[in-house]
C-alpha cells in the first residue's frame, strides 16, 4: 500500500511538472509571436502617421502657410515613410523595429503593394507642389487665370485618392499582421 501510494505521488509531482513546463512553454511561445510581430504594428502606425502629417504639410503649404518647407516637411517625411516601409521588406532594423527577411510571401506582397502605394502618393505630393502656382490663359478670356491647387481640382483629387489607397494598403498589412499573429498564438 505504502509502495503504491508513493508511485501515486511521483506520478502526480511528474504531472505537475510536465504541465508547469506546458504552459510556460506556451506562454513564451506566445510572447515570442507577439514580440516578432510588435515591429510591424509599429511599422503600420509611424507610417500612418507620417503620411497623414506630410498630408496635411502639403494642405498647410498650398494655402501658404510660409513657416512650412515642402522639401523638408512633405518630402522628407514621405522618403523616411518609404525607407520604413523598405527596412520591413528588406528585414533590416529600423525605427520602427527588427525585422526578418524570412517573413510570408503575403506580408512581402503587401509590404510591396504600400511602397509602391506610397510611391504614387509622393509622386502626387510632387505633381501637386509643382503645379500649385502655374498659370495659363483661358480661351475665353485674354487675361491670364492663376491656376492654384485647390480642393476638388484634379491634382488635389489624384493626391486625395493616392493617399486613400496608401492607407487602405497600410490597413491590409495591419489586418494580415494582426491574423497572423493570432493565429500563431493560437
């Protein structure tokens, strides 16, 4: 009986342990994914961010705010925006974290689909500045017409479209970053 009950008690000590190990094993497992994936979160909010402030420099500029530099404030911005978003494809270390070049072949096609997103918006911003101040004669009128960019003409319109579908690519990304993680810590 004595024998008996001593194999009870290190079957169940043996049990403990086993399960003790489990869940930590588990736990780490999860905060390793967690941890590998922190770095994209943080990829997707700086280069929200970025890209709403170059957006809105550009907005403040084309109405003369003269405290605002286009090349030092929309320019620069959107370039840091895109060596972000390079750093990630390339798994190179950035401000916004580590990263590994072994990611899926889902998060590469859609960290490419936003360069090249934010490539089309900063092309935008340039066409924008560009044109902000040209003038040209109207053909009704012999007086010459300045051609301002402004709200609702086309190259706010191309510029406002870039930028929404460089956000929508950026929330494609987010959304595949946060099912993968889930799923691995599931």
């Amino acid at each position: 009986m004595r024998n008996r009950a001593l194999k009870f008690a290190i079957g169940l000590a043996a049990l403990g342990v086993a399960l003790t190990v489990l869940v930590v094993y588990i736990e780490r497992a999860t905060l390793r994914t967690y941890q590998d994936n922190i770095p994209y979160f943080n990829l997707v909010n700086k280069t929200k961010s970025q890209t709403a402030e170059a957006h809105l420099w550009l907005e403040e500029l084309i109405a003369g705010d003269a405290s605002l530099n286009f090349e030092r404030d929309v320019q620069a911005t959107l370039t840091s925006a895109v060596s972000l978003l390079q750093g990630a494809y390339d798994g190179k270390q950035n401000d916004a974290g580590s990263f590994v070049a072994e990611t899926t072949e889902e998060t590469r096609a859609l960290l490419k689909e936003s360069i090249f997103e934010l490539e089309k918006l900063t092309a935008a911003a340039n066409d924008r500045w560009k044109h902000k101040n040209e003038t040209t004669v109207a053909a009704t009128d012999s007086t010459a017409e300045v051609i301002v960019s402004r709200p609702g003409d086309a190259l706010d319109q191309q510029f406002d479209a870039s930028y929404a579908a460089f956000q929508l690519s950026l929330d494609r990304l987010e959304a595949h970053i946060s099912q993968s993680a889930n799923s691995d810590a599931s």
